[in-house]
C-alpha cells in the first residue's frame, strides 16, 4: 500500500505546482512540459511576460499577481479549462478583446491593483460561470458594462476607482451577496447607501423608480487650529452673516456643530477646541470629504519654526495622516492686529512652510519606495510597495491663505464667497452632491418634526420601535415598510443628523434625535479630556449639535478636584462614604483607575449641577449594581477605557472544566474598576516585574512615518490588555503575560524616530520559539489593525541587527503566510556581516529538535479573573491550586493556557 500511495503523491505535485518568491523572469521549461498540470502559483516574481503558458491546456487555477506584467497575456485565451485566474498589483493597463470568449469556465477573476480603465466586452462571454470578480483600485469613472451580463455573480469588488453612479440593473438580480464600493465619488447612491449593503442600495433604487432624484448638497466643514485662534468667531459669523465676537469664556470646549445655508448648499459647520488637552481624540472626527478650515491666529504667529508647529505644523502633519487627500483652506485671522506688510510675510511664511512640510512628506515616501526596490528581494516587500505607492498618490490639497478681520463684516463675506468658490469646484469636492429619493428627505423632515414637538423630552433619545410607528402615522410615509425606514435612519446617521448606534448591544434599541444629548452624556460621564466625547460618534460617524449645548462636563481634565467635589448625599445615594471617596481619588491618581460607583457619583454630581438629574438613570441605569447603563457600552465600544477587577482570591463560583464539555465563563465577584489610559503616568511597576533588557532577548520595532498618532498607544493599550487579562501598564509601556511568558511593549515618539519596541525573553526550543513569535505576532497585528484608521500613517515592522553597536535593522517581509524568506535558516547583516539563526530575526521554529524534558510538567487548574488557564511557565504560586491529569493541559478551545512547573 506505501507504493501506490507515493505514486498518488507524486502525481498531485505533478498537478499542482508553487512557484512564488522565486525571482522568475520567465517560465521554467520542466513547468510548461507538464501536461497534467492544474493549478501554477506565480506569485511575487518577475515576470513581464508568461511565453509558452498555452501548452497548459489542463490548467484550472493560475496566479500571476505581484509580478511585472504591463500587456495582458494573450495565450491565457488557450487555457479553456481555466477557473480562477489571478493577475492583481501588475501594471495592466488594457485587456484586448477576445480572450475572455474562450474561458468559458472562469469562475474566479483578480485584477485589482492594475491601471484599468474599462474592461473587454467579451467578458461577458463568461456570465455562466463567472462568481467573482476584483476591479477595485483601478482607473475606472464609469462602470463596466460587461458586469451587467454576469448573471451569477456573487462577489463584486469596485473600491477605490473613481465611479460617480451605479447602475440600478446590477441589483436587480438575487446572485449578487457581497459588494464593496467605498473610496468611490458616488453620487446615485451616495457612499452612505452603499455602506449599508447590497438590500439598501436595492431599496434605495426601487424609490428612486417611484420619484425623480434630489439633489441634495451637504458640505462638511471642519474648523481646526489653536486654542484662540478665532474659529469659533469665523463660525458664528459665517452662519449670522456678520460679524460675531465670541467672548473668551464662551470659547469651545470639545466640539461644537452648526448647520446653516449658503446659497443652495448646505454646511454642517464643526468647530473643533483647540486647547492640548482636546488633540488626542481630534482624529475620530477628521474625516474625508470634509472642507477644512485651518484658523492661524497671525497676530500671534511668528515666522520660526516653532511657533509654526504649534499653530500650523502640527495640524498639517494630523491632517496627513489622518484624511490624507483632503482639502484645507488656511485662514489667517487678528490681521488688525498687524501691519499690512507683516501680514504678507506671514502669509508667505507660512504657506512655504506647508509646502517644505508636503515635499519632505513625499520626499521620505519615495525613499521608504526606493529601499523595498533596491533591496535584494523586493518580491517579498510587494504588498508594503503597493501600499506606499498609494500613500504617496494622496496628498493634501492647501488653498491660498485668506486674511481676515473676523470684526470687519465684509472680510466676513468675502470668506464666504471663497468658500462657496471651492465647495462648487468638483475636483475639489466630488462628493458634494447626492442624489436621493424625495422619501429621504421626507422622512428627515418628519424627525426634525419629531424632535421639536413637545412631547419629546429634551434628551431626544427615542425607542427605535416607538420612532418607526411615530414615522410610519405620518400620511406621507404610511405606506414605506419597517426595513425602508430603517435604512433612511441608518444613511442619517452616516451623515450625522441621527445617531443609532445599532452595532452596540445596549443602545441598538435607542435612537438620538438631538445629539447634543450624546456629547453632554460624555461630557457628563467622568471628565477625562476629550478622550470621552470621542466616544459619541466613533471614528467615521457625524452628528449635528446645538451650538448652545453645556460645554463644562465631559471635557474636564481636573478630574480629581472633581471627585473630591462630590456631594455627601451623592456619595449615600451611590452606597458610598467619604473613605470610598479619597480611595476613589487615591486610585485615580496612581492607577488611572474608577470604580463603578465613583464614576456614577460623578456623572450624578455633574448632572445634578447642571439641573439634568433627571436622565441620570438612562445614562447610567437605575441602580449602582443594576448594570452599566449606556456609557459605559460607548466607552467600551470605542476603546476608550477597559474594564479591570481586582483578584483577591480564586472564583469559587468558576464552573467546573470537562474535556469535550461547553466551556462556561463565570463573571468573578467584586466591584468593576475602569483603566483610563490616557491618565497612566509610573512606569516604575511595569519596570520592576520585566526585570530589564538582556541583551539575548528577541526584539522588534514597529516604526511609524511621520509621527506615533496621538491617542494611538492608549488605544492599543487598551486592544492588547482585553486579549490578555494578565498584564501591567504604564504611560508609555506595557507588559502582556501569555503562557506564563511576558512581552514588554514600549513607546518612543520623537521626530523622524517613532517606535514601539517589543520585547521577550529568547525561548528554548522549537516550542519556546514558535510560541514566541506566535505572541509577537498577535501584538503587531493589533497595531496594524489599529493603524489602518489613519490611511496616511506608515507603519514598518524591522528588527535590529543582535550585534551590539551595529545600526542595522532587517525589514521584514510581507505578512501573508506566504512568506518563502522564512524558510531560511541563516540570515547575514550586510553592515557588520554577522550570521544568525533566522528565528532570532524573524518568525520561524528553528529546525533542530527539542530536548526532551528531563522530569515531566505537572498540571494544575487555577482561575484567575473568573477565567482558567493552561500551559508551561515556570511561576511559583503561592495559593491553592487543584492538581489536574496532563490530558486536561490542553484547556478549552481560545482559552489562555498556563502549566505551571512544581513547586518546591
């Protein structure tokens, strides 16, 4: 039986071959004389050209993405068995005609990442077999025709092209079940209809049938710059039409949004704090297709590079990379302040700074290009050269400099009319017109309605159950149905009018119709920067507030002189006592931490000055131990803080573990603390259990260009230390505990050198090492995740050379599991040329086996935090463990494992 089953093993590698990362410039001769082959996996080579692929007539599957392909291969017309034909991230700029007539059991299709601008007709030769197709990040304004005719489509990929409408005949159909289009300037339907799927953009097209389209012109206008820099003056003025002073105690604290008419457009006027203590949530708010006003106080500016950091540098280099393509238009204010001459060389001054800013941006872009090009295996760097190539095709768009006197009523108009200039420029602005069903608009007015009668409390939240049969005893909406309705509720959301977070568990059920209830909700909660009020919309969500609304709760970074202002029939009605109190402040100050009552004290206390106790309880739930209430579901949701608790003892209540059994978590006892990252200061703890760097241990560094956002590491701290329930934190460091070994996370943010250093102890063995890059790994993709919310940061993974003084570090390679440079053992620095093993370097298991242990591990069952653990570590437990068979170590499936060796 072992010689037919060689034979049948043999004759599979005969039929499916691998060939990646291989350098190829052309087809090796022992791949085109097979003629069982099925499947040919070219990716990351160097081909330009695939002569001799029509003697494949038995092939089925053919990758040739990342390579160097400019013309489309003719000879695939010959491949009539071909299913799956992969040729994204080349350089294709036109498929010829009459190649896709003869694969007529295509069924899968790739050419994203080309430069395509229109695709043949006679793709629709393949409309019976053909189920996927990947257009996105091309060339294309109009939408493909030939698309129309693949009648069982499924899957359809279009983003990022430059597409203005969708055809309504692609969703009459039922095949299609995924279909992507953001990065698009659509109009009919808006992007906000396509994000909600492909039965909105049907619903939405079957009322458009009943009615002819609305234009309908939004404009996002974002007021950034330093605190006192006249933004909130600009705005008032704008939306009153003259001149309007706004007194220094009146100032905005957080954000304040307007909306008000020019013309025939309509401006959602955001107007951002300036103060430091707001910067760090700044980026939640910024988003695309936004008019950005950037107010520069001159009277205050001085023509050196510091002052242009703080007032202008430092919002150019957010802006980067936060909406990296978008526009900002630079308004100087306080010119009455300053000579006519002086306001002309600021002006220069500060317009030629940006430019250098813009230079040097593209400048160390095409120098990050040129490194992954010239290095030795640029095919392995493929996906990161992509993604750097299209970073350095966004850039800021920076309008003239317009110097106004914010008194002077026709300075006033003038801005007026410069921004109407622009907002009606659609190179600039694409997106400012949306075509909608008269429906939309009716039902907006409806909630505007709603909203206003007085039956509505002043909160404005409403049940979504209750709003829908409020809408639907409208006449003119009578007929919509429940999903319509619903869908309309989800684009005003998306555009910022409503707010329904219905991703949320607790407040699916609940709709905002006046959203200034939802920033005095955070403003309330517990007074921690603005690190809360980034909480009420999420990072891609807009909301329309009063520009009346309280502006002294939330945002309050004297957090301390606040707790200790709490009120003593506050503290009883919260069950707690003065002790409570100074240990609540106590905990604050060293930990950064809150328990739940303190935080429930303080939003009572809030409200209660600023006669809202009335929607204490729907904020925060009826009693102290009766859940967490609403805002707690926001700030959990938008990772704004992480619930810890205190382990006394173990669980006793923790249910009993049986192999092949559900596994049932058992919430631990006691009080729930909130960790506030922002407001982690010691790092001395975190220092003392690492014990210090040695020099043996594997390292890594996450770079990032320009700059480490800001609010970027407490964001992850917060990812990190959810996944792993063991852990210390501090300012700018972390240390995560997984299998009883530990990975130090830590932060440097300087110019032109921003890190995060990762850190563990050198394993023994394959084990050791394949456990250990498993950690490292897990780690870098929660940065990476986290990261993709700034589309114009660069992040590159490197690790330093072990060599002690040596500067070099080696980039490591793409992350797609198909990285062959792992399969080396042995890797050479080229600047001090040391050798080392690969898995000192970059993840891999070292080849040689592992020793066998000399006694055998004993296993225990602890619970910790109401959760078990499993697995090998070497830690003395000073309490009472149970003693458990060694079958049991392999702990239920997505539990952390620990195995603890005997103690003596």
């Amino acid at each position: 039986m072992t010689q037919p089953r060689a034979c049948q093993e043999q004759e599979d590698s005969w039929r499916e071959v691998t060939l990646s990362t291989q350098r190829l410039r052309v087809l090796p001769p022992a791949v085109l004389s097979n003629p069982v082959l099925e499947s040919l996996d070219l990716d990351r080579n160097k081909l330009r050209s695939i002569t001799g692929i029509s003697k494949l007539c038995n092939l089925k599957k053919l990758i040739l993405s990342k390579n160097e392909i400019v013309d489309f291969p003719n000879e695939i017309q010959s491949l009539v068995c071909l299913e799956k034909l992969e040729l994204n991230q080349n350089q294709i700029r036109v498929i010829p005609e009459g190649v896709f007539s003869h694969l007529p059991r295509l069924k899968h299709l790739r050419l994203n990442n080309n430069r395509l601008s229109a695709l043949p007709m006679d793709l629709a030769a393949c409309r019976g077999s053909l189920q996927y197709l990947n257009i996105s990040n091309n060339l294309f304004r109009t939408f493909p025709q030939p698309v129309l005719q693949l009648a069982y489509l499924q899957e359809l990929h279009v983003q990022n092209n430059a597409l203005r409408q969708l055809p309504k005949e692609l969703f009459q159909g039922q095949s299609l079940k995924m279909f992507k289009a953001n990065g698009n300037p659509l109009r009919e339907p808006p992007s906000e209809v396509c994000a909600g799927g492909i039965q909105q953009i049907r619903n939405y097209f079957n009322q458009l049938q009943c009615g002819s389209g609305q234009e309908d012109k939004r404009v996002k206008t974002m007021f950034l710059g330093a605190s006192l820099a006249g933004k909130s003056t600009i705005c008032k003025s704008l939306k009153q039409g003259k001149s309007k002073p706004v007194p220094k105690e009146e100032r905005t604290v957080g954000i304040e949004i307007s909306e008000f008419q020019i013309k025939d457009f309509t401006f959602l006027f955001w107007d951002f704090a300036g103060q430091l203590e707001y910067y760090m949530t700044h980026h939640v708010f910024i988003t695309p297709q936004a008019l950005v006003i950037l107010v520069i106080n001159l009277h205050m500016y001085q023509t050196n590079d510091k002052t242009f950091k703080e007032l202008v540098g430092f919002w150019i280099n957010n802006l980067s990379m936060r909406v990296p393509n978008s526009v900002v238009l630079p308004v100087g204010t306080h010119v009455d302040c300053c000579q006519e001459e002086e306001v002309e060389k600021k002006r220069h001054d500060i317009m030629a700074k940006i430019a250098a800013m813009l230079a040097e941006r593209k400048s160390n872009l095409a120098h990050f290009i040129d490194n992954l090009e010239g290095s030795e295996e640029p095919e392995f760097y493929a996906d990161q050269w992509e993604r750097l190539k299209e970073m350095e095709s966004c850039t800021l768009t920076i309008l003239n400099l317009v110097a106004v006197n914010c008194m002077d009523h026709h300075d006033i108009k003038k801005l007026e009319a410069t921004i109407l200039e622009h907002v009606k420029n659609e190179e600039l602005f694409p997106e400012v017109v949306r075509v909608l069903p008269p429906v939309y608009r009716q039902v907006e007015a409806a909630i505007v309605d709603i909203a206003q009668s007085e039956e509505m409390a002043d909160h404005g939240m409403m049940d979504l159950q209750y709003l829908l049969s409020k809408l639907s005893q409208c006449e003119h909406l009578a007929n919509l149905g429940r999903e319509l309705l619903q869908d309309i509720l989800r684009y005003l959301h998306r555009i910022g009018l409503v707010v329904w977070y219905e991703e949320i568990k607790h407040l699916e059920s609940t709709v905002f119709l006046q959203p200034a209830f939802l920033i005095t909700m955070f403003k309330v909660s517990v007074g921690i920067r603005t690190v809360f009020s980034a909480a009420l919309l999420g990072s891609s969500h807009c909301c329309l507030f009063s520009p009346s609304l309280p502006t002294q709760l939330l945002v309050r970074y004297r957090l301390v002189q606040q707790l200790e202002s709490i009120s003593v029939d506050t503290l009883i009605g919260e069950h707690a006592t003065i002790r409570d109190q100074s240990n609540w402040v106590w905990t604050f100050k060293s930990k950064a931490m809150l328990c739940h009552r303190a935080v429930r004290a303080l939003v009572k206390h809030q409200l209660c000055s600023e006669g809202m106790q009335d929607v204490f309880e729907e904020i925060m739930g009826p009693r102290p131990h009766s859940g967490r209430g609403k805002l707690f579901s926001l700030l959990e949701h938008f990772e704004l803080c992480l619930e810890v608790r205190h382990a006394k003892a173990l669980n006793p209540q923790a249910s009993e573990f049986v192999p092949g059994k559900p596994w049932e978590t058992t919430r631990a006892q006691g009080e729930s603390w909130y960790l506030f990252p922002t407001y982690l200061n010691q790092t001395e703890e975190v220092s003392e259990v690492w014990g210090g760097d040695h020099p043996e241990d594997l390292h890594i560094r996450v770079y990032f260009s320009p700059e480490i956002p800001e609010g970027f590491f407490q964001r992850f701290l917060v990812r990190a230390c959810s996944l792993y329930s063991t852990h210390w934190v501090a300012k700018a460091t972390c240390l995560l505990i997984c299998n009883g070994k530990p990975l130090l996370i830590k932060e440097n943010n300087q110019r032109a050198y921003s890190y995060l250093e990762l850190r563990c102890r050198k394993p023994a063995g394959r084990t050791g090492f394949q456990f250990a890059w498993d950690f490292f790994m897990a780690v870098v993709f929660i940065v990476q995740k986290l990261a993709e919310e700034w589309p114009g940061l660069h992040v590159c993974v490197k690790t330093p050379c072990r060599t002690a003084g040596c500067p070099a570090e080696l980039i490591w390679p793409d992350m797609d599991g198909t990285n062959a440079m792992m399969k080396e053992d042995i890797k050479t620095c080229g600047t001090c040329g040391h050798r080392f093993g690969t898995e000192l370097l970059l993840p891999k298991v070292p080849k040689q086996p592992e020793e066998p242990p000399a006694q055998p591990s004993a296993y225990y069952y602890v619970t910790s935090y109401g959760t078990t653990t499993f697995g090998q570590s070497s830690i003395q437990v000073n309490r009472q463990v149970r003693r458990l068979p060694p079958p049991l170590a392999q702990g239920p499936t997505g539990m952390a494992r620990l195995v603890l060796s005997p103690c003596s």
